[in-house]
C-alpha cells in the first residue's frame, strides 16, 4: 500500500466495520499498537512516521493517556488531522492542536437525538418523581411514602445552550405542551425560533423563571462551573435541573447543598463532574436520577457517530478538508 495516505486508528472502530473495510481498500488506515504512553510517543518518531491523519476514541486513553498539549506535540510530525470519536472534546487540547497545525473534527449531529431522548426521559422521571416510586414498589411499599409529582404541562422548560440538542429536546417536550424558552450566546434566528415555539431570554432571566432547567452547553474554560452557589440562589425554589452535557458544567458540592435544602426540587444527571466517580450526596438523595453516562449508548447513534468520524477521516486523506470541524477550528476551513 505504498504511496497511499496514511491513517491511524487510535481506539477502536465497533459498530462501523464495514465501512472501516471499504475505507482500508483505498487508503492505507492502520490501528495503533502501542502498550503504553511511552511507547506511544516513541512509536510516533518510527512506525507512525508519515501519518497524516489519525481516528481518536476514549477507547485508548488507559493505553496512551490525556490527549493534552504533551500529547498533542509527540504526534508524528507529518500528523494534519485528529477525527474525534465523540461530540464533545473536552478531553482534547484543540488549541495545542491548532499550534501545531492540526486540525479536529468531531460527531455533533450524529449525537442529537439519542441524547435528547435521554433528556426528555431524565425530565420526566424528575417531574412524575418516577425513580422513588420504583424503588418503593420494589421495597413492598407500593405508594406509600411517596411524594406527589409535578404535571410538566404549562411548565417552563429553560434550555441552556440550544444547539442540535437542544432544538431535539425543545421538539420532544413540546409534545408534553411545556413552554420553551432557551439561552445561547448568540440569539436564534427568528425563524429558527418560530419553528421549536422557543423564546430567547437572558441568563439570569432562564434561571429566575424555569420551572425545568436542561443543561446543553460544551464543558471548556468559560462553561466550568457556570452553574454553583450564585447561580443557584437565583433560582426558582423547587426547580428540577437536568444535564447530559458534562458534568463540570455544574459544582456538584453546591447542586447537593441546593438540593438537600429543597431550593432544587430534583435532578436527572447522565453527568457527572468526576465520573465515573459521583458525589455521594447524590447517590443518597431520593429525589435524585442518575444514569451511567448513556447519552449516546444505542447501536444506531454509535454507528452513526462512527460512520461520521470515517467521513471526517477521508476528507482528510482526500482533500486535506474536514466534515464536521470543531468550532474552535472553522475558521481554517472557510473558503
């Protein structure tokens, strides 16, 4: 296969083989072997020599560690292109990246709807207190004990971050005729706005009056702990927050405080600020519904998100361009 463009496969490709098999007839994409991170970054001055353009999954990380600036400056100096397996990256140093001329890609659409499904699934549960009332029939109390639920029609449901997350989620609790409203850094066209029955308000404003607040928002230096203490106080008294985003995104010390002191009503979290570790505060409470991070845990959305980050993948070998590049990289792309 000499002459072809090289590719490196750094985690693993699951659920889009066969796609995977027609890529390797036409390019020479090989998986990575190393035992450790070492051994990684000694195999990127020798056998990875050449490489162009790279497939990166959480699969590797026991194996090769943080994909953070060191990381970053050991890939093989030929390296162009890093095609992340996840719609998220805040596990990857995009801007030690971008310093040495790499460029990134990742799977936000593919990830819309599964994730919005578990949000819709996580707002229900909080709101009809579904969780307490299982564990109490499994216990032999059937309804006894239990606490009234909260109807989720007429309420309002405050998005933070109406990306293609967002809109899904604002599609699917329409049909349960909560009202939408949402707030981005920047405001929706109106149109768009029209379309998902959505009102753009403030932040301050989102927090002060949602009924419901869903957390969509990319975890990096401006969205760490955008949510604690402050935060918190200015919120409705018995709120219910939901967040599939990433967990940083929210002070878990201070959501428990909020939520022991009745201030938060209940949460539904598929995020956690540590995971897998979860503050035990949370794993305590009843009014509290915890998923193992399963946002995009289908076969379909993982195949989907596969056969993206392929695309991605041959772009890059074909054309030296990128399908879906993170935002922090567009503008290398605009022509």
């Amino acid at each position: 296969m000499a002459g072809k463009p090289r590719a490196l496969i750094i985690g693993a490709v699951q659920f889009a083989t066969k796609e995977l098999k027609e890529l390797r007839t036409r390019y020479d994409v090989e998986y990575y072997s190393s035992k450790s991170r070492e051994q990684f970054f000694d195999d990127c001055k020798t056998k990875y020599a050449g490489v162009v353009a790279a497939w990166l999954g959480y699969e590797a990380l026991p194996t090769v560690g943080m994909y953070n600036k060191e990381f970053v400056e050991q890939l093989p100096e030929s390296m162009k292109f890093l095609c992340y397996n996840a719609a998220g990256y805040d596990f990857l140093d995009v801007n030690a990246c971008a310093a040495r001329g790499i460029y990134v890609s990742h799977t936000p659409s593919a990830v819309d709807a599964a994730t919005a499904t578990v949000a819709a699934t996580l707002i229900l549960a909080t709101c009809r207190n579904a969780i307490q009332s299982e564990r109490n029939l499994h216990l032999g109390r059937f309804r006894n004990g239990v606490s009234m639920g909260m109807d989720p029609e007429g309420k309002k449901l405050g998005i933070l971050g109406m990306g293609g997350i967002g809109k899904a989620v604002a599609k699917r609790m329409r049909g349960f005729d909560m009202e939408i409203q949402y707030h981005n850094r920047t405001r929706l066209p109106e149109e768009v706005e029209q379309k998902y029955a959505a009102t753009y308000v403030d932040f301050e404003t989102l927090l002060s009056t949602s009924d419901v607040l869903y957390v969509s928002v990319p975890l990096n230096a401006a969205t760490r702990y955008l949510l604690d203490t402050t935060e918190f106080a200015m919120m409705k008294d018995g709120i219910i927050i939901v967040n599939t985003a990433r967990g940083a995104v929210i002070r878990e010390s201070s959501l428990v405080k909020a939520l022991e002191s009745g201030k938060v009503r209940a949460v539904g979290l598929d995020v956690f600020e540590e995971e897998p570790k979860v503050h035990p505060g949370l794993l305590s409470h009843p009014y509290s519904v915890l998923l193992p991070h399963i946002g995009t845990f289908t076969n379909e959305t993982q195949h989907k998100m596969e056969c993206l980050v392929l695309k991605n993948l041959e772009a890059a070998l074909e054309s030296s361009t990128l399908v879906t590049p993170v935002p922090e990289h567009k503008q290398y792309f605009k022509k």
